[in-house]
C-alpha cells in the first residue's frame, strides 16, 4: 500500500506544480492531496514537503483549521474565472461552458467556505 499511497502524493504533487503555472489546475487542493498521501507512503517526503518555504504554511494552515488563506483563496477563484473566459473566447461550445460553470461555482462555494488561514 504505500507504493499506492506514493505514487498518488507524486501524482497530485506533479498536477499541482502544473497548477501554478497552469490556471487550470488548482494548486492548493493538490498539495494538500499529495501530503496527505505522502505522510501514508513516505513520511520522508510528507516531512520534506511540510518544510517547504512555499507548501508547508498552506499544509500547516488545512490540517490545524481546515483553512485557506485569504491571497490563496483570490488567486484560486481569479485562476477559475480566467479558465471560464478563456474557454468563452475560444469559443467552446455553450453545454461545455455549462458543465465547466456548475464545476467551478461548486469548487469556488468549497473554497469560501473554508475559514481564512494567516498564511
């Protein structure tokens, strides 16, 4: 099992570094995914991960109080929207547009509804 376990945290780990420059990838929920999975198949890499300059404050924040950071919070949403206009001007058809809509309102309603992290 923890060979399954390592390979989701490397999995979620390699979409959420693709989330940063990618807005269609959320970043936050991915690297919260990866350490989670990391600390049941390598305690050395969830250890690493959790030291991180950049992932262990957001880590740090989920696993105290379940939350997100308010700069967190408006890059992720910012990053939907964007996703949302892009798919518009190239011009996707409007059921796609629908599906990627009712997606993202549902991820952005999850996302409010964390409590604001200090990070």
């Amino acid at each position: 099992m923890r060979v399954f376990w390592y390979a989701w945290g490397v999995l979620a780990l390699a979409m959420g570094a693709l989330g940063v420059v990618l807005p269609i990838l959320p970043t936050t929920p991915l690297v919260i995914l990866a350490a989670f999975a990391f600390g049941k198949g390598s305690p050395r890499v969830a250890a690493a991960l959790e030291a991180h300059h950049l992932f262990g404050p957001i880590i740090a924040e989920w696993r105290a109080h379940g939350a997100i950071a308010p700069r967190y919070k408006v890059v992720a949403l910012a990053m939907m929207a964007a996703v949302l206009a892009i798919s518009f001007l190239i011009g996707f058809s409007l059921p796609v547009i629908a599906i990627q809509a009712i997606c993202i309102a549902g991820a952005a309603t999850f996302i409010l509804s964390r409590p604001n992290g200090a990070a």
